[in-house]
C-alpha cells in the first residue's frame, strides 16, 4: 500500500495508524501547492479532489478521504483494536466521533492557514472551535480516549487537527483533558516513528 502524504497535513493521521496496525506502508510525499507528487507525478491524477490523504491499494485501486482511510486500515489488523468491529454499535460511535472531527473541528482550521482571512473571520472560527472543543473536553473528563479505555483511530485523527492550533495561535489551555490526550498520544512509539518518518 502506498499513502501519498504531505507533512503534518490530516494525513499523518493514516500514518500513524498503518504503523499502529503494523501495517507495511509505501510514503509518497505531495506537494500541495504544486500538486506534485515526490517522484514528479500528477498529484490530481492520483486524486482529482487535489488534497491528500490518498491510500493506493496494492490492487491500484485508491482510498480518499481520512475517515474511510483510517477505517480500512484498522480493519486490516483486527487485532491492533484500532476500531471496534463491524457491525457493533461501538463501531457507529466510532464512525459518529470520526464525523464530529470531520465536519466540526478539521474544517473550521481552513480559514485560519489562510493569510488572507479577515480578522473578523479568524476570531470567529477560533470562537467555534472552542465551543466544539469543549465536548471533546467532556467526553475526556470521564475516559483517557475518545471511545474509552483504549486508543482508537479517531485518537489519531483528532490528535492530527489538534497539532494545528499552536501554528494558527488557537489557546486550549482551558482543555486540560484534551492536552493530556494530546500528550498521552504524542507518546507513543507509532506515533513518534510518523511524525520523524514526515520530518516533523
């Protein structure tokens, strides 16, 4: 499997779980403004959607779209208990939070990496992130992870997004339970072998 990646961008995400799965992985750097991948590929041939992450399947057959990505690759290892089994209702609560990440929290960071983004706009979106913060900051008050006692998918992927708030000034310092998640998870071996395999 080949995961076409930019640094720090929602695809370490992937990243970390293929290694938590312990799942070989092929890394195909892109540059998102050229669209390029590293071996001088087309990047919108690859993805006509223009953005990473991409999970090309040793079939050739490709993966958009990091909560579909994140998904399959647990499901690869079954036993890494990165996702709960299908079928399950832990699973559709998995697949709710990977949602909340989505639509909520990952979105709402576009504007503020846009240098042309109106103050008025950058306060406002920093405004709606804490108030979409402060659920995960009630959910972690009762668990060390999202879907419990044990790390999921959906811990990688909001450790991802939550990385961005020091690069666009955002201050959790009033969520003490998620920067506790983000520490507990930055501790880990899979996710430290990432975040140096991306040079971060």
């Amino acid at each position: 499997m080949k995961l076409y990646y930019s640094p720090g961008a929602c695809s370490l995400s992937p990243h970390i779980v293929a290694l938590e799965a312990g799942l070989p992985l092929q890394l195909e750097k892109v540059d998102g403004k050229a669209k390029r991948t590293a071996s001088g590929a087309d990047f919108w041939l690859v993805n006509p959607k223009g953005y990473v992450p991409v999970l090309e399947l040793d079939s050739g057959e490709v993966l958009t779209e990091g909560p579909a990505i994140v998904q399959y690759l647990a499901d690869q290892n079954p036993a890494s208990k990165l996702a709960p089994a299908n079928g399950t209702l832990p699973r559709y609560h998995l697949q709710e939070m990977l949602g909340y990440i989505n639509s909520e929290i990952h979105k709402s960071y576009s504007p503020l990496f846009k240098p042309d983004t109106p103050e008025a706009t950058r306060a406002e979106r920093k405004e709606y992130l804490a108030r979409r913060y402060q659920f995960i900051e009630s959910v972690l008050a009762k668990q060390p992870y999202l879907l419990g006692d044990t790390f999921t998918v959906a811990d990688a992927y909001l450790f991802t997004v939550t990385n961005w708030s020091k690069h666009v000034e955002l201050d959790l310092s009033t969520f003490p339970a998620l920067l506790a998640l983000q520490k507990r998870v930055a501790g880990r071996p899979a996710v430290q072998k990432a975040m140096q395999e991306e040079g971060m």
